[in-house]
C-alpha cells in the first residue's frame, strides 16, 4: 500500500482482518470480514528488532495482541495498548 498500511486477507475464506465495529477500545475483538475499504481493516507493520514486528491498527492505532497472552488453539486476538510484550510481538514468515 502506498501509504504504508496493509490489509490481511485469509487464504481459507478471502476475508479481510478486521477491528470488530471499527471500535477505538482496548480489547475490541480482530475478526475476519468482508472487505470494506475502512481504516479499521488496515494495519501498519513495524519493525521492533530481532525478526519481530508489532501489527498496529490504522483506525485505533492499537497493536494486534494476543489475548492474556495465551498459548492455546483457538486464542482470540483483539486490540490493545503497545506494552512491548510477546503477545503483541509477531513474525512475517514465507507460507
């Protein structure tokens, strides 16, 4: 993207990422939806150091987090203030 922000689309559905209602709030969920064009479906990627990026959102400016960091299948994803943190740290890996 020219200005530096992204859309994720998933190969299973064509659905683009996206912030759930365009919310501004701490810990609105990131889901899947059809593509609609909104700030709230694109994301800034940024570099913090050692082959990890944090994923910030264009809309709320909150980064993609991992919810309380879990470790498990099925883990929602959703919105959050940068604390620096693994849950929030993400690689970009060839498929």
């Amino acid at each position: 993207m020219p200005d530096g922000f992204y859309e994720f689309t998933s190969v299973n559905s064509g659905l683009r990422m996206d912030v759930e209602n365009a919310s501004l709030q701490m810990g609105a969920n990131v889901r899947q939806w059809t593509s609609n064009n909104a700030p709230a479906q694109r994301w800034g990627i940024e570099s913090v150091g050692s082959g990890y990026y944090r994923i910030v959102s264009k809309h709320s400016g909150r980064v993609l987090d991992v919810a309380g960091c879990s470790t498990a299948n099925g883990a929602n994803v959703a919105q959050w203030e940068w604390l620096g943190g693994d849950c929030q740290r993400w690689q970009l890996l060839p498929p």
